[in-house]
C-alpha cells in the first residue's frame, strides 16, 4: 500500500512539474516574448488542411508547420470539440487545466493565432484567441484563452490557460 501511494505522488509531482512555466503562458498570450530565457515565433498560416470523416461525422482542421501536423477537431454528432497533434487526439475533457477556475474552451482555428514557444530544451505548440467575440470589445478585449501542446514524445495533453494581454509592457 506504501509503494502504490509513493508511485502515486511521484506521478502527481511528474505532472504538475511539467506544466509550462509562467513565462511559457505570457509569450503565448502575448504572441511575443518578455523574457530572455523564453523565445516565441508565430506561425505564418496560410492554408488548413480541411479532412471529414463522414463515418465518424467528425471534422479535422490542421496546419503543417515542419514535421508537425496539429489544429482541432468536432464530431458533429455530439458535439465534442478536441485538439490534434501528430495524429493524437485529445478532447477538451482531457486537457490540463492550468488554472482550475476556467473551464477548456472551444475555438475557430481559423482565427486563432497559432505559433511555437521554446523554453530551453522544451517547445510548446501555441493556440490563443478570444472567446467568439468577448475579447474584441468591451471590459473583456485583453482576455485569451491559450492551449500549449508540448512537442516532445512523452508529452502530456494539452494546457489551458486564461490571461490578459499585456498591451505592449516589457
């Protein structure tokens, strides 16, 4: 009984020592780096890769960066809403909350801004946006919602976050 709970609370540290550092989530947020440690580099998205499974009534939105395929997918049939990286697919009930007062929120690919955040020997894939409109007026306008899917093979799932913009502070 002693070793299961010790195996237990090592895999707990595990996990929450892999979550994304605070400098990770603002340059995501931010879509530019304040840190010297953290580098980030958008993602130049000029096409999608549009695949429907009619079987499965589900629909992926992908983009090609390097060796990288990622972006989201639905199923129309009971709208369930997931992310993609490299063929894995991870709905938003799996992903990790950073921050357990925001619930995983869906969002268009298409108008999200897509880049990748290297922290050391570690990169994140980055997805922020606003919530359909919210964070384009109003008191809400600085308000993003972010998921980091990190690159490496033993990645976790997904991140969430929720920020603000900086608006130009450095």
């Amino acid at each position: 009984m002693k070793t299961l709970l010790a195996c237990l609370l090592t895999a707990l540290c595990i996990c929450a020592s892999a979550a994304p550092g605070a400098d990770v989530v603002d340059a995501c947020i931010n879509t530019e780096s304040h840190s010297t440690k953290v580098h980030y580099t958008e993602i130049d998205v000029t096409a999608f890769d549009v695949i429907e499974d009619q079987e499965a009534k589900k629909t992926s939105t992908l983009i090609r960066h390097g060796k990288d395929r990622f972006g989201t997918w639905e199923s129309g049939n009971s709208d369930v809403f997931g992310l993609v990286f490299n063929g894995t697919e991870t709905p938003l009930t799996r992903v990790i909350r950073m921050d357990k007062r925001n619930v995983p929120s869906e969002f268009s690919p298409y108008e999200a801004i897509w880049g990748v955040v290297q922290d050391g020997k570690t990169s994140y894939i980055c997805a922020t946006f606003n919530f359909d409109g919210i964070g384009k007026s109003g008191s809400f306008q600085n308000v993003r919602g972010l998921y980091l899917i990190e690159r490496n093979k033993q990645r976790t799932a997904p991140f969430y976050a929720v920020g603000k913009v900086s608006m130009g502070e450095k």
